[in-house]
C-alpha cells in the first residue's frame, strides 16, 4: 500500500492519540498549571504528529528525517513532563502508565521509520538507545 498522505501514516494517527489524551490529562490540572505544565504538555504533544505531517509534505529524506528526529525529542519532552506530573500527582498510576506506553510505541514506530528512510537512502539507521520517550 502506497502512502499518499500523512493521515495514512499509523505514527501520524498515533500522535494525534496521544495528544488528545494528554488534553484529556491535563484538563484535570490545577488552574495553577494552566499555562505551566499543563500548556507544556500540550505543546509537546501537539508538536509530535505535527512534526510528523511537516516532514512528510517536505518529500525530502533529509528533511523528513530531521522532522521526525524533532518528533522524537518532543516524545522525550511529554515524557518528562509526565513524570513530573505524576510525581507532582496530577495524573494517577494507571494515567501515567497509559499515556508512557503509548509514549514507548510512538517511539518505536518513529525510530522504525527513520530507519526506513535511512535505508532508502544508504545512511543507516542513526537512532539508538530509544526504549522509551
């Protein structure tokens, strides 16, 4: 199956499932944290698919891959902050372990791609150590 367009892309919908968990996350936030953590939350998660779409309609490999290189540090990002927000105990231990997991598979499918893209183009694979966001 050829891919015509991001929205075809399991990490591109993937992404869009994590954002609309952490909004729905962080809608139970302390108004303290509106435009803290929770606005931190939301940009990283936002960022994540957003990156992904981005580097898509670039339709270079270069670019494409640096695009989801930014995904990736951003899957690192939202991770961070839900273990502070889990230490802080806005979000339970289910929450948290919901949203990491979906965090680790996010990570793992763009790892894979990236791969993909760099054997495509004689680069080899150039992510490692990433078991988890």
């Amino acid at each position: 199956m050829k891919v015509k367009d991001y929205k075809d892309l399991k990490v591109w919908q993937k992404g869009i499932e994590i954002v609309d968990r952490t909004y729905s996350l962080t809608d139970g936030f302390p108004k303290s944290e509106l435009y803290g953590l929770a606005g931190q939350m939301k940009r990283a998660a936002i960022s994540i698919p957003s990156n992904i779409a981005e580097g898509f309609v670039r339709r270079g490999s270069k670019e494409y891959r640096q695009f989801l290189h930014v995904s990736l540090g951003s899957c690192a990002e939202l991770d961070t902050q839900m273990i502070i927000a889990h230490r802080r105990k806005y979000v339970n231990d289910n929450e948290f372990e919901q949203l990491s997991e979906e965090l680790n598979h996010e990570t793992r499918m763009l790892v894979s791609l990236i791969g993909k893209i760099d054997d495509n183009t004689g680069h080899g694979v150039r992510v490692t150590g990433h078991q988890s966001c």
